[in-house]
C-alpha cells in the first residue's frame, strides 16, 4: 500500500493506544502536552478522528513505537472512504478481487466508481505477495466481525468447538444455513469437511464466507436469500449442520410456512423462530447425522415452545442442551445439540435423555462433556464437570413443564448427590491429607534488616540490567503480532493468567518468539503468576501483552526467577495503581545459583500449596452443596441405614 492511500487513513484514539501499545488515556496525555501532536481531521469533539500517516511520523519523530501492517492501514482507509452501512458490501467486493471472482451471479449492487481506487489498493497490497491475501482478507473480515455483528458473536473456539461435537471428519458434507462471513464452515474445514455449503439472507456476507474459505484453499458452495422461505439447498443432505441462527425474528415466515413438511415436531409458533430454525437443520442433516446450534437462553423455557421442545425430548432428537461460557452473569445463549432420530438410537439405555450443562469456562470443557455423554456416572462421580452436568431422563423434564435450562434442580440431581457424596468426602480427606506436609518450613533469615532484604523483587540488580549483562535476555511478540486465526500455536495473556496450555492461534509474522523449554512467561502488566515453560508451551509463539525471559542457567535460575516475578507481580497488587507493573524492573537478589536452587524449591512448594488449598476449597463448597440438598431432598441421612 503507498503512502498516498496511507495519507487517506483515519482512526481514533483508541487506535492509536493500540498501534502504539499504550492505554488510551496516554493518547489524551500526549494531545496536552505536545503541542505539535497531530490535529483532528474528522470526527467530533467526542470522538476526534486523526491523520493516520501524521500519527505515525509523530511517533517516529518521538521515539515512540507505532506499527501498522497493510491490513490495518487498508482497514482505517476503508472506515473514512467507505458509508458505515456498506461496509460489509465493500469486503464482499474486496473478496471477490482476492479470489479473482467474477461478480456476475450474485447479487451484490455494482460498486460504482467510488470504490474503484480503494479496490486497487486491496489488490495492490498482495500483488507481489499473493500467498498473503488470505491472511489480509481474515484480517479485515475480522475487524468487521468485532466491530458490526451483533453482540454474543460466535467466537473461534466456540465455533471449533461446535465443529468437534458435530462429528466432522475428513470427507465430511457440512451445511450452515445462516452461514453469516463464514466462521463455522471454516472451523469445519478446519476438520477435513470436504463440501461446505452456506446461505445467508444478507448476499455480501455469503460472497465474504466463500472468499475466505477459496483463499484458504477450500471450496464452498454459498448462496444468498431467505433459507427458511427459499431454501438453495433442499435437495441436499449434509452429514453435520452448524447454525447461529437470527434470535428473536418475528418475520420468519409464520403463515407462509403453516404445514410445512420441515416442521416434523410440530408447527412452531411465532415467536419461535429459533425451533423453526431447528426443525430446519434437522431435514437437512441425514439420519443420524447431528446438529449444532446456537439458541437464545429463553428458547429452553418460553410456554409457547413446549409442545415443539416436548417433541424434540420425547423423539430422541435433543442430545445436550448447553450453557455457553461467557460472562459472570446468566447465560444468555445456550448450545442446541441434536441428532436426527433413528429408529434405533434414542439415548442411552434406549430411553431419551437431555444432557444439561451450566457453568463452564471454556467451550472445549463442552467437547469432553459431549464424549461422555454415553457414561452418565463418568459426569457425576467427582470429576471437574461434576457441578455443571446432568443427563436427565425425559420424564423428569416433562413434570418440570419442559424447562431445558440447565442447572435447575431436578429429581435426579438428589439421587446423583447420594452417590457423590461418599466419593467426594474421600477425595476431600485424601486430599487433605496430601496437603498437610507440603508448605515448606521456613526460618527467619540472619540477613534480615541488610540491603538485600526488604519487599518481593527488591535489592540486587534489576530484571533490565541482568539483561544488559547478557545473564538472561528479555523478548516481547511483536507489535503486530495478533491472536486470530492460523496455523501456529499461540499462548495468551488469559492462557497464563488461568494457567493453561496455549490456545490461542495465529500467522506467521516477522520477529515472532518461540518458547522454548525452560523459558520464564510472564505478563508484561497485571497480577499474572509467572511461570517456567514446559512440553506443553514448547513451540508454542509468544502473545501480545506477554513478556519471555530466557535466562542463562549458570547465573540465574529459572524457577527462581519465575517465583520472583510472581512474588513482586502480587506484591504491586497491593500497591497504588498509579504506577503500572513492569517484570524489567523487578529486582533480582544477589544469590549463587545453588542457593537460588532451594529457594525456588521452597517457591514450588508454596505455589503448590496455594493451588492445592484453591482446590480444597472448591471441593469443600461441592461437598457441602451436595449435603445440603442429599439432607434436604432426603436422600442423605445421618446415621447408615442398619
């Protein structure tokens, strides 16, 4: 991209802060103290808009980091070039130039000539790097996803999650009849799925999905225009169907459709688009073949749908019926997974069953919760899902007035406290008892009260000026770096925050950190407990806001430095927020590398220590939540039955 197209660009504050790997209040810190920062080009008082090319020379100029790629530049221009409302219309045609396209045949209105030149720059930014159109096209895709759909928007493991419970394998034929820009038919090529098919009422979001499945490398087959009313794909059968369906659409097409063939399960009322959906992706799937869909939390309740929920129950068809994580509050999506009934697959002992699940954190908790779904002990017997899975036997769900949501209290759930109990109450001892010995014993130090004692990270030299000695070196992911979609592994600030093996992926970038074994992770603010790398982040690359330490064995050892670093991370926790926390500034006693040895040992320990009593307590509340309701429901007594 030139710069005259780059001189085009415009963007807002809270761009700059990102571009420049600031918060945002130092953009307004630098517009009052510096009087020659750029001037407002567009945009509001509120909400000022900048020169994007005068930006960046006045970060230059400042020595202030600043990096914009080709896809961030295309993206700013687009925003000052491009009405608001026809964005999505833009990236469509901007698809069809990357894949070589031709328009003829959908249905998008003609761009005119004021897209002309901006459409040049697009194909103009890959036409001597055409391998990289894929990226930059899922780049824009992306920022368009974030800034314009709808809230609650599907997210990648979400989305490759549903693909995984689905059942899609190499070979496979996926339908997504509310296919939007295309995020679940390309977690399903993810899997192998060799025919995709996509409709989309909106035709510039069905030419976005099947541009970015071709530049991928994958073909699909998409189409425009109303799935339930015209259906493109009727005389298709698929062997999974993923769909996110519209919520709470009125105009679905109530009479129109009265007596449809589709509705199996009865004729779905108007306010009930969502089962009209279902019934939908279920005469689109072959026998046996599953469906997974994205439902509104209230369709697992509304009076209107029971009649259609009890069909679906009492057939077999409903599987498990999902809380999607997300939020501290209730759920407000739910996760629809069912199978087309087979004369001889009704559930497990051959009667129907809904799997419930409330309160997980991650969607791929949901994918080990599906495959073992056929062992319903497996789901109540003291593993980490005990408190958020419950098969519950069709009967139960009809006496309750055909309330799926999950985590209600039911019959069953007394009976499965009866038999936790015991389980749970051992464990809980065990492991209590494995806790006893392991906080080391320490002594006060003959040191105390010398220049090397005082709070965690103080004393000795600082993190940067062992760096600057050569005894360890400090590497942070570059500033373009994002955490997307690729083929490379990627470990996020969440990832160490929670304590979890990498899950986040990305592309290929110039200057990316690859951990290796034995290197320090830690965050580059916030209260993160650092950590040493193992098998499981090895080749993984390192995320934004994410700092790598790799330390030379012979001077300075990695676990101590990694109990360091948590240590003065939590002792700034408790400090004024004013001042933001930075591991270079950490200070590292003085210490031979043997001493340091026993102190990281004491360091593992505590940090041991600390995660085993998190665990205590977690299965302290579990057990005192199952007395309570095996007492209540009368399914636990005091004393052994004689």
């Amino acid at each position: 991209m030139s710069g005259r197209d780059g001189e085009r660009a415009v963007l807002g504050a809270a761009d700059i802060a990102r571009l420049a790997g600031v918060r945002r209040p130092a953009v307004s810190n630098w517009r009052r103290r510096f009087a020659d920062f750029p001037r407002p080009v567009a945009g509001s008082s509120a909400n000022p808009l900048f020169s994007l090319a005068e930006v960046e020379h006045w970060c230059r100029d400042h020595g202030k980091p600043f990096e914009a790629d080709a896809a961030e530049r295309l993206w700013q221009r687009m925003l000052a070039e491009v009405d608001g409302v026809r964005t999505a219309a833009f990236l469509a045609h901007a698809g069809l130039v990357l894949t070589g396209l031709p328009a003829d045949g959908t249905n998008l209105d003609a761009p005119g000539g004021q897209w002309t030149e901006l459409l040049g720059a697009v194909a103009d930014t890959v036409r001597d790097r055409p391998a990289e159109a894929e990226v930059l096209y899922e780049r824009l895709c992306s920022r368009f996803t974030a800034a314009r759909e709808r809230a609650g928007v599907l997210d990648d493991g979400v989305c490759a999650a549903m693909a995984e419970i689905a059942g899609i394998e190499p070979g496979s034929a996926v339908l997504d009849p509310a296919c939007g820009t295309g995020a679940l038919l390309r977690a399903a090529a993810d899997r192998g799925a060799a025919v995709l098919l996509g409709q989309d009422l909106d035709p510039a979001h069905a030419v976005m999905a099947r541009s970015r499945l071709l530049l991928a490398g994958r073909d699909c087959a998409t189409a425009d225009g109303d799935t339930l009313r015209a259906d493109a794909f009727g005389d298709r059968t698929a062997d999974a169907v993923l769909c996110d369906p519209p919520f709470r659409d009125r105009h679905w097409g109530y009479e129109e459709l009265e007596g449809d063939p589709r509705w199996v399960f009865g004729q779905p009322p108007r306010g009930e688009g969502e089962l009209a959906w279902v019934q939908h992706c279920l005469a689109r799937v072959r026998p046996g073949g599953t469906v997974v869909v994205r439902m509104p939390a209230a369709a697992a309740e509304r009076p209107s749908g029971r009649r259609v929920r009890a069909e679906l129950v009492s057939s077999g068809a409903l599987r498990m019926v999902a809380e999607l994580p997300g939020g501290d509050g209730p759920a407000s999506a739910h996760l629809w997974v069912l199978l087309r009934p087979d004369a001889e697959d009704r559930g497990p002992g051959g009667a129907p069953v809904v799997l419930t699940v409330a309160g997980v954190r991650d969607a791929r908790d949901l994918v080990r919760i599906w495959e073992r779904r056929e062992a319903p002990a497996a789901l109540t017997g003291g593993g980490p899902d005990e408190s958020v899975a419950a098969p519950v036997p069709a009967a139960e769900l009809v006496a309750a007035g055909m309330d799926l949501r999950p985590g209600r209290e039911r019959a069953s759930d007394a009976r499965a406290a009866a038999s936790a109990y015991p389980k749970l109450r051992a464990e809980l001892l065990d492991a209590l008892s494995a806790a006893a010995d392991l906080p080391p014993e320490l002594f006060a130090d003959a040191a105390a009260g010398t220049e090397e004692t005082g709070g965690p990270g103080t004393g000795g030299r600082a993190v940067a000026e062992l760096a600057a000695a050569g005894v360890l070196e400090v590497h942070q992911a570059p500033l373009g770096a994002q955490v997307e979609r690729g083929p490379l592994a990627v470990l996020t600030h969440k990832d160490l925050r929670e304590g979890r093996a990498p899950s986040g992926r990305g592309e290929e970038v110039p200057g990316r950190v690859v951990i290796r074994p034995g290197d320090v992770l830690a965050a580059a603010a916030g209260r993160a407990a650092a950590r040493v790398a193992g098998a499981a982040e090895a080749g993984a690359a390192l995320g934004p806001r994410l700092v790598l330490l790799r330390c030379d064995p012979e001077h300075l050892d990695a676990e101590y430095l990694a109990g360091l670093l948590t240590a003065a991370a939590a002792d700034d926790g408790h400090r004024s927020r004013s001042s933001r926390f930075d591991p270079r500034a950490v200070r590292v006693p003085a210490l031979p590398v043997e001493q340091q040895r026993v102190r990281a040992e004491a360091l593992r320990r505590l940090a041991q220590t600390e995660r085993d009593l998190a665990r205590l307590a977690g299965l302290g509340e579990r057990l005192a939540g199952l007395g309570r309701q095996g007492l209540f429901s009368r399914t636990l007594a005091t004393e052994e039955a004689p």
